[in-house]
C-alpha cells in the first residue's frame, strides 16, 4: 500500500465530486489489488470488450458512490427535498 495518505475524506462538496472520487476510490481497489502496471496493461485489452466485467465495475462504482453519498448525508439536503 502507499505509504502516502491519498483518502483523505469521503466528504465532498458536490454529487459530480462525489462521483468522480466513487471512480477513483474504485480504480486504486484495482492497483492496491494487482499493483503490477505491466499486469493490468496486459489484462485491460481483455476485459474492456467483456460486457459482464464492464457491467461489474459499474456496480462496483455505484457501490462506492453509495457509500460516499451517505457520508455526505446526501450533500445535505433537507429531508422530503429533490
């Protein structure tokens, strides 16, 4: 793991930066899981033309953006507004 803190909150100020972190929390589970760069060039070409892996990394991210919204109390909206 990195040695350098790069999480350093789950708040963040809007739905679009809270979407863009569920993405980059999702691609460092990636590296943290197969830190090889050359590894993960070799296997890229393979599962972006998978339909079940793409479907799997959005649910993935949609998992991450969940978690992030709750922490945000859902980028504090009253309760009962849309």
């Amino acid at each position: 793991m990195s040695a350098e803190p790069w999480l350093t909150s789950l708040l963040t100020a809007t739905a679009q930066a809270g979407y863009e972190l569920a993405i980059k929390l999702s691609r460092m589970a990636v590296k943290i899981t197969q830190p090889s760069d050359d590894v993960r060039r070799v296997l890229r070409p393979i599962y972006e033309k998978d339909v079940a892996a793409l479907i799997a990394s959005s649910h993935v991210v949609a998992v991450q953006f969940a978690i992030i919204a709750a922490a945000t109390d859902y980028w504090q909206c009253p309760k009962g507004s849309t």
